[in-house]
C-alpha cells in the first residue's frame, strides 16, 4: 500500500490534481498488486486566511510517514506570492531535502510546438535543477523599508556538496539513458558562485568520461533551447536558472499546462513531491478549461518512482494519444475537451490500452 499525501492548493490546483486521483483510482482498481491510501490536506492560501499560516507547524511531520505528495498550485492575489511560494511549496522542498527537480521538456506527437518545424525528435531534453539552495535559500535582508535608502540583499547559497550531489545524479541520469549532460551556469558574471558551479562540474564530468558534457552560460543555453534544441540531453541548473529555462521549455513543449515536474529526495529519507510546474492561474480556475496534463504527467513519474513502472509507462502512452486528438485536449492546445473531459479521456485510453496490451500478452 502506497500511502500518498494531497495537497490540491490554490486556483486550478483542485481541479487538475481530481484528474490525478483518477488515474491513480482507476490502476488501484484494475491492479490487484497495486493500491493507494490517499490523506489530503487542505494547505494553501484558505488556510492561510483562516489560520494565518500557510501549512500547519507540525506539517512536515504529518507528510513524513507518506511514500509521495501529489500537488496541484500555490498561488493567489488575495495573497503576497512570495508569502504562499515559500510557506508551502519551498517548506516542503526545503524541509525535506528535495534537491533534484525533475523537469522533463519533451514534445508530444500532434501538439504544435511555437518552435516552427520542430518534431518531438528534436524537442526531449530533461532538466534537472537543483531544488534546496541556490538564488532560492531564502537568505537576506531587508532595510530602511519605506525610507529612500530602502535596500534589499538576497544571497544565494552555492555549496560544494550541493551542487556535486546534482550534477552527479544528472551524469547518473544521462548514463541510464544514454543523453548528454550540458551544465548551466554564469560563470563569467557571478566569480564565487557561478564558478564553485563551473568547478564541480568539471570535478564530476572527470568521473564520467563516457558521457558527453558540455558547459554553456544561461543567456546561450536559452538561446540554443529556441534555436537548436536537438542539442540538449540532460541539461543540469541552478535553482533559479532551472525555474525559468523550465518555463521556456514549457512552452517549446506547446504550454504550461502540459509540463510535469518531480522534486526528489533521490536517498529516500524524506518523500518526494509530484506537481506541474504550472502556478495557480487564478485567470482560468473554476472555470474547468485548466490542462490536467501537467499534473497527470507528473503521476506518471510519481508511478516511476514508487516502482509502478509499467503504470507510469501506461499513463504516459494515453497522455500521447490524448493530446494527439482534437477532442480530447483542452482548449489551451486548440482542443476541445474540458479539463474533466480530458482527464477521463486519458482514463479511457489506459483502460483501452489495457486491453489492447491483454489481447497481445502483454501486461501494465
Ligand atoms: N504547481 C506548482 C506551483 O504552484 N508552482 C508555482 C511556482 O511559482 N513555483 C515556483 C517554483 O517551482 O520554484
């Protein structure tokens, strides 16, 4: 029994993060080997209104004896970003050593890429930014607020273990599946941080000798994303520099509602967490038209990582089909589907793959 906790959260959260738990209630159904006990948890900005925090005192301690935390969106305007951004979702990250996030950039067969003439050959690259430290540790300082000498100091953390342990999972990664890694810094700008960066890196690339490894400055890497994305494997990146070339890649991808994202604790001490990269989107919460892509591909590496591989294989298959048809996508890729239509789609195609797989021997 795999236990997972749900935080649906802010705007679309809710509604993305249902079609999640249909998917997964659908395998818990028809695999007798696998089964779900789900805790939600009602964290976000409410509860924020209604209790003056974000997630409880003791909510890592209540998400600790979890196997995985299935999340839907942080964010609101009733309420500062940088208060929501970094109570729950960076609490969670922080507090439980989440030091890989998981991006995957790819394009999906019938999705229209902005990048014109690109096929999903030449757009599947996997980010791996770093999720604890960085321009997000959350040191600084604030003073002389609201008088003309008023200063701000952000410092990012760049440790030598930190950045070793990700780009070595990241070399780890690109040999499994045969990629390349290419590191992205700003080495020539930033002389302590970008260049401790720069020299783990090439520290850890010594270890691999069979793996291409390349360096590029951030400016260049998001140029080459839109220019040449073919080039990119594994791509490894700060914090901040992973959190926005993500954004770029989501939309090469087709949207953000399509990009998943996995913040790992890749030891295992602590639980991982499953998420779009998509933010709340206030605009169009409610309103059943949010892509629940994002949040079912994100399910998908959640079902990797519990071990249910042939599962999260299976999802991944009718997210493919799904998008690939009108009727089945939701109107952000030009389909027509609501955000629940789309999800039961998917459902639908699991199912009907099944028995595909069933009629040639095969099994999920
Ligand atoms: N679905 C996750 C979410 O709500 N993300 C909002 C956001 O701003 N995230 C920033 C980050 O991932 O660091």
């Amino acid at each position: 029994m795999d236990r997972i906790a749900v935080i649906p959260g802010d705007g679309v959260g809710p509604e993305v993060v249902a079609e999640s738990r249909k998917v997964l209630d659908f395998i818990a159904a028809r695999d007798s080997a696998v089964a779900f006990a789900f805790d939600e948890y009602p964290w976000g900005t409410d509860y924020y209104l209604q209790t003056g925090e974000m997630m409880p005192e003791d909510g890592l301690e209540q998400l600790s004896g979890h196997d995985a935390i299935l999340f839907g969106a942080v964010g609101s305007p009733r309420v500062a970003d940088h208060i929501t951004l970094r109570q729950l979702l960076f609490r969670i990250r922080h507090g439980f050593d989440q030091y890989v996030n998981l991006r995957p950039v790819r394009l999906l067969e019938g999705v229209r890429s902005p990048l014109a003439g690109r096929t999903p050959a030449e757009v599947d690259m996997l980010f791996v930014r770093e999720g604890t430290e960085g321009e997000y540790a959350g040191l600084g300082d604030r003073i002389y607020q609201g008088t003309d000498r008023d200063l701000a100091l952000q410092t990012a953390v760049f440790s030598r273990r930190g950045a070793e342990r990700v780009i070595r999972w990241s070399f780890e990664l690109a040999r499994q599946q045969g990629r390349s890694v290419t590191s992205v810094s700003k080495g020539n700008a930033l002389q302590y941080s970008g260049v401790l960066w720069d020299e783990v890196f090439a520290d850890v690339r010594a270890d691999y000798p069979d793996i291409e490894a390349r360096e590029l400055l951030v400016d260049a890497a998001a140029m080459f994303m839109v220019m040449d994305p073919g080039r990119f494997g594994v791509v490894v990146a700060s914090n901040l520099y992973g959190d926005i070339l993500t954004d770029l890649g989501a939309a090469i991808m087709g949207g953000m509602g399509l990009a998943p994202s996995a913040s790992l604790n890749p030891e295992r001490r602590f639980p991982s967490t499953f998420e779009p990269i998509h933010g709340s989107a206030p605009d169009i919460a409610g309103r059943s038209v949010g892509n629940p892509v994002g949040s079912i591909w994100s399910t998908a590496l959640l079902l990797d990582h519990l071990g249910h591989r042939a599962w999260g294989e299976a999802v991944q298959q009718a997210i493919r089909q799904a998008v690939a048809s009108r009727a089945t996508r939701t109107t952000d890729l030009g389909g027509t589907a609501s955000t629940q239509q789309a999800g039961d789609a998917i459902v639908e195609l699991l199912d009907r793959g099944i028995e595909q797989d069933r009629g040639s021997g095969r099994s999920a």
